[in-house]
C-alpha cells in the first residue's frame, strides 16, 4: 500500500517536471485509504511560491472536508516536506507523512529546523521517510541536470 500511493506522488512530480516545474508530487489519502487530492508542485505555472504539491492537496483536501484540519489522512510526497509545508502538515492534523527522498538544502523535518522537534510544533504527525526515494532522488536529480545543461547553452 506505502509504494502505490508513493507511485501516484511520482507520477504527479513527473507530470510537475514536464511543466518545467520542480518535480515533487503529493497524494492525499483519507481516514478509507481513498484518494482526496493528488498535484504536483505548481509554482510557476501558478506564479506563487506556496503552490508546493503538499500545500495544493492540503487546500483541496480542506475544501472537500469544509475543515482546516485532516485529521486521519495521510499524505505521501515525494520529497522531504520544506519548512513551510511541515508547519502546514501540522496546522492541518495530518496523521501520517510518508516521504520519498531527504532533502538536505531545504528540508524542514529530518533536516534544517526540524520543524515537528520545536516545542511550537502543536501536532506532531508519524513520520516514515525512504519511500521510493530512489525513484524520486533519480527524477530529481535527473530535472536539475537538465536544467543546468541548458543554462550551459
């Protein structure tokens, strides 16, 4: 069950990256194990840098529920959450974080400021990291030599 929903999460960084978008992607499961809302990140397309692929199904997951918080849902993403979408897991109750691969210049849970470690942290959710992160490290990794060949142009 972890791998499918992590598939769906890459399949939607995929579909991120072929917008020229950072390729993360995110899948929100409610408390039934169905699937409430899955993006990938969309920050240029949308001209805004909260559009993250957490914070997009966290909006359209609190929309479906006419709630702030989820709690009982978890979420699947492919990279470690950054700071600002760690906060947002915890404002919003998420039960179970599941990611892909670390992140180590803007990761905000195993790395950086640990955001579920401060004492402001009001919920903590379980944490289980390393799901399809080889997959997700390859795709990111994959994106940012691209990236860097062209600007080489």
């Amino acid at each position: 069950m972890f791998r499918s929903f992590m598939d769906i999460a890459l399949e939607e960084a995929r579909m991120a990256a072929d917008r020229g978008e950072v390729p993360v992607g995110a899948v929100l499961v409610d408390p039934t194990g169905q699937i409430v809302a899955r993006d990938g990140n969309r920050t240029r397309e949308l001209s805004d840098p909260t559009a993250h692929a957490e914070i997009l199904v966290l909006r359209t997951g609190c929309q479906a529920a006419k709630s702030e918080r989820l709690p009982g849902h978890d979420l699947y993403v492919t990279l470690e959450p950054c700071p600002m979408c760690a906060t947002a897991l915890s404002a919003a109750r998420i039960a179970r974080l599941y990611y892909g691969a670390p992140d180590p210049k803007s990761g905000g849970i195993a790395q950086g400021p640990r955001v579920f470690s401060h004492p402001q942290c009001h919920h903590v959710p379980e944490v289980y990291d390393g799901i399809g992160a080889h997959d997700a490290k390859k795709l990111l990794e994959g994106f940012f030599q691209k990236l860097r060949h062209s600007e080489d142009r």
